[in-house]
C-alpha cells in the first residue's frame, strides 16, 4: 500500500474516532435564549439569576434616567 493512502487511511480513522467520541448532537440541550448556559457553578447560576431579575426589572423615568441625564 502506498505510503499516501496509508496516511489517507489513517487520517479517515482517526477523524471517525473523533466524531465517535463526541456526544451527538441530538443530546446536546439547545440554549434559549434567556437560559443560563449550560455547566455554571451554583455561584454564576445564582450571579445570572440576580442579573436577570435586574435585567427584567421595568424602570420608569420616575425613578433616574441614570448620571447622564439626570444632571
């Protein structure tokens, strides 16, 4: 066998372990938007949550517009 079709093959092989030994995708969970992602420490999860609820918050003009238009 010439030496370019056993490097072909072996390059094949290796590629198909690699594929192999990934998760297929139909088992990764998509990511909403919205959702945290996937693999965070209970304290990013918790950090998230908190930025959410602030991010979610309605603000009015009542309560600041912020330093650059309340003077």
């Amino acid at each position: 066998m010439p030496r370019s079709a056993r490097s072909a093959l072996g390059l094949l092989l290796a590629g198909a372990a690699a594929l192999a030994a990934t998760e297929p995708l139909a088992a990764q969970r998509a990511v909403l938007p919205g959702d945290p992602l996937p693999g965070l420490t209970p304290a990013e999860y918790e950090e998230f949550l908190l930025g959410r609820e602030d991010f979610l918050e309605v603000e009015t003009a009542g309560e600041g517009l912020g330093p650059a238009y309340n003077g």
